[in-house]
C-alpha cells in the first residue's frame, strides 16, 4: 500500500520524465516543494536511485499493458451451490479427532 509520500515522488518522477529531464532527487525535491508537499528527506532520493538507469517509459509501457493481462480474481467467498474441491473432504475427515479441534475446557474469553 502507498502512502501520499511515495505517490507524490512517483507523481514528481513522472513529470520529470515528461519534460525529458533527469530524474534526480533533487528535482523531485524541487517539484515537491512547489506543490507544497512535504515529505520525509529520504524519499526523493530513494525515488531517484530506484529510477537510476531504467527507462522510464518502457516501465510504463510494460505496467500498462499488463494491468488487463492477469487473470480474473476471485470471489471472496464461494457461493452456496459451488462444488466442494476433489481433496478437500477426504482431508476434512482425518481432521475431525486431531488434538487442535478438541475442546479442551476453555475458552478466549473465559
């Protein structure tokens, strides 16, 4: 998960590399501060070394093109009329006396 800071370098480093210039910490330093975004010291340069030596738009192109190649995800929970998986209830039944799933006489909250 990114957090405004990352964002605002990853916009910054953007920008840089629309205007052809070099992607420096620096500069993203510099854009970040006009947009009056403050930022941990650390970002901007961390930024720049990641980009340092990557040709930025063949990173773009190559994300683009394959945010729809993945397959679709899945549901969170299957529905009611879903079939059960060919293994699963051969595994369930071995299950049932293990020692984990006994009831032992307490509980969380007691």
């Amino acid at each position: 998960m990114s957090t405004i800071e990352e964002q605002a370098c990853v916009y910054a480093a953007l920008i840089l590399h629309a205007d052809d210039l070099p992607i420096t910490g620096d500069k993203i330093a510099t854009i970040l501060r006009a947009a009056n975004v403050t930022v941990e010291p650390f970002w901007p340069g961390l930024f720049a070394m990641a980009l340092e030596g990557v040709n930025v738009a063949n990173l773009i192109s190559s994300v683009a093109c394959s945010v729809g190649d993945g397959a679709p995800a899945a549901s969170a929970a299957p529905s009611g009329d879903a079939p059960v998986a060919a293994g699963s209830s051969a595994m369930n039944k071995g299950d049932e006396d293990s020692e984990d799933d006994q009831d032992l006489g307490f509980g969380l909250f007691d």
